[in-house]
C-alpha cells in the first residue's frame, strides 16, 4: 500500500484540492517562469536589433508616445534582461521571484502597449503574455499553507 495515499496533506500540499484549480496554478507558475525567461529573451533580442540598426522597425508618424528606435531598444533590452532574470528566479522558486514577476510583468504590458505601433501582432501576444504571467502568480497558492 502507498504511504502517499493515507499520510495526511502537508502545508501547501494541494494535490487532494476538489476544484484542481491550485494544481493548474502551480503548474501556470512553471509555465510563467518559462515564458518570462523566452520573451524575456526575445526582448533581449529585439532590444539589440533596435539598438544596432534602428532601422529594422517601421518609423511610426505623429505617435504620442513615439521615442527615438534607439531609445526603444535601450527600454526593450534593459526590460528584457529584467524579465529573463526574475524567469530565471520563478523557476528555481527564488521567494521574491513572484511579486517582482507580477510587477515587471505589468511595466512589460504597459511597456509593449506604448510599442504597439511598431509591431502590433508581437505586442499584442506579448500583452497576452503577460497577462497570463500576473494570473498565474498571483493564483499560485504554494507559499500559503493549506487545510
């Protein structure tokens, strides 16, 4: 007979949880570290290519939010490495990992509705991105002792 099925629940052990929604929580938490740390990193990316060559996006006309390319890349770099490192620290369950995910998550969102105009589909995903990102830490109830 397995010890698992009659040991009683530990403290933020939810795998008995009715509803499955702390499961599916625990799990999106794995799945917003890794796609902090890949659009984390594609913003790196996209960083460098408006950095080294400004003219790889589509000049925008009269935009109120419209920055100089080169200043673009500097925001999406700086950002990008931030995301990839708090992806990084979700995933090896660092305890400050989730409130700064949430936040910079938030400054990405906001950060790709100002860059919407440059590549519209990719900030929209990224948007999407994100919003899944502050869902699923803030849904995830691992740290919270349970019944």
């Amino acid at each position: 007979m397995s010890s698992s099925a009659t040991a009683p629940n530990k403290p933020g052990d939810h795998r008995h949880d009715e509803s499955g929604s702390a499961l599916w929580a625990s799990g999106g938490t794995m799945f917003a570290g890794v796609l902090m740390m890949v659009n984390g990193i594609l913003g790196i990316f996209e960083g460098i290519a408006g950095i080294a060559k400004d003219d790889v996006y589509e000049r925008v006309g009269d935009y109120v939010y419209k920055f100089n390319l080169t200043t673009w890349g500097w925001i999406h770099l700086v950002l990008g490495i931030l995301v990839a490192v708090v992806g990084w620290g979700i995933l090896k369950g660092a305890s400050w990992a989730k409130a700064t995910g949430v936040a910079l998550a938030a400054l990405a969102i906001v950060a790709q509705f100002l860059w919407l105009p440059y590549t519209p589909v990719w900030a929209l995903i990224s948007i999407a991105i994100g919003v899944f990102v502050i869902w699923a830490l803030c849904n995830d109830r691992s740290d919270v002792a349970g019944p």
